[in-house]
C-alpha cells in the first residue's frame, strides 16, 4: 500500500497548469488572471461522503467521459466506491487518499445509495462498475468499439473473459490479457508486466484485484501506465468469463446482491457481516448527525440570503471569505472564484467566519480545492471555524488540519 505522500506525488502529474504570477499588494480588489486555464476537479458535481468524493453522474455521462477520455488519449481514472470500499476509507488514509486522487467516482453499492440519498445527494441509482463494463460492451452502435485490456482475476478468468467479448459483435474488444498470479502490488509492478500492458494498445484497462490491492496498483504505476482509462472493476471480471453468476436485476435493484453474492462465494460472507455492522455505527455516529446539524443550521437561517466571497491576495496567501450559506445552490459563485485563486499557486486561507449554513454539495467542493492545491504543493487552511462547523465538518469526514 502506498503512503498518503506518495499518492500525493502521483496526484501531483493530474494537472497541468500555468506558471505562478508575482504577488500583489493586499491592497488590490482585483485577483490576477490565470495565465493558463487550469484543468482541475472544481467543475465536478462531487459531494463529500464521509471523506471521500461522490460524483453526481448518470451511466450516460459515465460513458461520454470514458469515450472522450479514449478519444482524446487523456488519463481517466474510475473508481466505483461501495460499502466495502466506503468502510475500508475510514481507518485507512492512504486507500481513501486514492479514491480522493481518482478523476471519477461513481456510486457502486446500493448502501451508499441510500447514505448519498439520506444526506441529500441527487443520485437515483447505482452506476457500477460491471454495468459500466457491460454498457460499453452493449453499445453496438459505437462507430469505434474500445480496445480493453482485462488485467488480474482468478486463474483462467481473464482468458475467459477475453474469448466470451470477442466472439461478441459489440462496443469492447480484447486486445489483451494477463493474470500474474496472487502476489503484492509491488510485484505486480514489475517493468514486464507494465510492458506488457503498454504494448497492447488498448484504451481501456480493467483491474480485477482486491480493492485495496487495485487501487494501490492503478495509483502506483500512474505515470508508467499509457493506456488512457483504468478502472479497478472488481468482480466485472468474474462475471464476464461465468465464473460468477451476476445476481438478477431485482435483487440488484432492491439492494439484495449481497445475498446473491455469498450464495456464489460463501467466503465473502465475512466480509458483509464486517461492512454491515460498519455501516450501521457509521450511520449512528456520523451519517444522522450530520443530517441534522446540517438540517439545523438551513432552518435557522434566511433561505433567500445569498452567498458572498471577498477576495484578499497577499503576496504569499490569499484569503478568501466567506458569508451567507455555503450550499449546493451558491456552488456556482465559489467554483469560478477558487479556481482563479489556486492559479496563483499560493496558500489558500478559507475564513469561514460568517458562513451560516453548509452540505456536502460544498463539502465536496472544498475536497476538490484541497485535492487540486495539493497537486501543485500548495495547502489550504481553514479560520474561523465555529465549534458547530467543526462538528460538521467531522461528520462529513472532511479534515479541517
């Protein structure tokens, strides 16, 4: 497992941006134009869901992402975040450092569904990682079917997997295989297998390993790896090649796949267990109070106030303050405004003094600052946090340090 430092370093190569500008007076009103546009994160409908990033986005949006990304041979990062992955990210930083780091994080389990639901998240349904798989594999009308490269999974799987898509006349062809064996990230690492991978052309790398295992591997070889989508699918592996028998669409609807899946894999039954007496408490400690504290301060407050942002660049920070309610609905005024203020590439000081009421819309906007200043070695800071903000702040998992 890679540290939180070195995901860091390899977030750091996500974005390309302009050169630093020279500081002003602090006596200046006007902040400085980005001399570069800077391609970040602040334009994602992300919400922050105990810690980690949740994108609002449908299947349809899922696959114009991955098809541009495979167009225009630019790096996209999926990662499918379900329960289990949700309660591993909370006592282990570095796997939550990189689903943070991930370009795209789409809801796969319907537990986290139902917690997005509750918070006030605008997702209807789970857009999982092996229905991904099987819409791009289903999209016949696709003028260019995607190259996929199907990385991992047990013994024979892979190869399965491989045969069973390209006897199909549909949107995803094998163009390679590789299953290494049961060994560590470290060794699945090796200059051959990176190789191996690279050579094969493909636009679409599918891992299927253990989830801490996959994303410590897609985070490890971020730079060495050409192909431009990657994705830790998981179990969309074992159902191409039959290895496993997917559950039927109702009990994948209704939330009941669990069940399925421990008829097909007894062993998993362990796991469940673990991940559901983990929700559970997570509800009890942070889901519900962070719905009501949240809930609390939108009543006690005037719903037609608007949100307003000073701006104050120093010649080694810039302050930002705010005042008024800090929600989904004022996201568009502050978007515009941090992405101008991490061009400057300068410490980020966030006054948040006289905001009256915040949600996890704006949690996660904050998450994407912190994630995309990071990138370029800077850091934000928080002042003026009063002890309720901080209590929301802890329950929507996001660090204030």
């Amino acid at each position: 497992m890679l540290t939180t430092q070195e995901l860091q370093e390899a977030g750091r190569s996500y974005y390309r941006t302009g050169r630093s500008g020279a500081g002003r007076d602090r006596s200046e009103v006007e902040a400085p134009r980005a001399e570069v546009a800077v391609p970040d994160d602040l334009s994602r409908d992300v919400y922050c869901v105990l810690g980690i990033p949740i994108d609002a986005i449908g299947m349809r949006g899922v696959l114009h992402r991955i098809r541009d990304a495979a167009r225009r041979k630019t790096r996209l990062l999926i990662s499918t975040p379900n329960l289990n992955f949700l309660v591993a990210s909370q006592s282990n930083r570095s796997f939550r450092e990189s689903l943070i780091l991930s370009d795209l994080c789409t809801v796969d389990g319907m537990p986290v569904v139902w917690i997005a639901r509750l918070i006030g998240i605008p997702i209807k349904s789970r857009t999982a990682g092996a229905d991904i798989f099987e819409a791009l594999k289903s999209d016949v009308g696709s003028a260019h079917s995607l190259g996929v490269f199907l990385f991992g999974g047990p013994e024979g799987a892979a190869e399965r997997a491989a045969g069973t898509l390209n006897r199909l006349d549909g949107g995803l062809r094998c163009v390679g295989w590789s299953n290494p064996g049961y060994c560590s990230a470290e060794e699945l690492s090796r200059d051959h297998i990176i190789e191996e991978i690279n050579a094969s052309g493909a636009d679409f790398l599918v891992a299927s390993l253990s989830s801490l295992k996959g994303q410590s591997w897609l985070q490890r070889n971020h730079q060495r790896l050409q192909i431009p989508v990657r994705a830790h699918l998981g179990a969309a592996l074992n159902f191409q090649a039959g290895t496993v028998k997917r559950a039927p669409p109702i009990l994948r609807k209704l939330g009941f796949e669990w069940l399925w899946r421990i008829k097909e894999e007894p062993y998993l039954w362990r796991r469940y267990w673990n991940d559901g007496t983990a929700m559970l408490r997570l509800l009890l400690t942070h889901v519900l109070p962070f719905v009501l504290w949240t809930w609390w301060m939108r009543r006690t407050h005037e719903r037609g106030e608007a949100l307003t942002i000073t701006q104050d660049y120093g010649s080694r920070a810039v302050t930002l303050s705010l005042s008024g309610p800090a929600d989904a609905r004022h996201v568009h005024r502050a978007v515009p405004v941090f992405r101008t203020a991490a061009a400057s590439h300068k410490r980020i000081v966030l006054d948040l003094s006289n905001v009256c009421a915040i949600d996890a819309r704006f949690l996660g906007l904050l998450l994407m600052l912190r994630k995309q200043l990071e990138a370029q070695g800077c850091v934000a800071t928080f002042v003026g946090v009063s002890p309720l903000m901080a209590r929301i702040f802890r329950f929507g998992g996001l660090e204030l340090q």
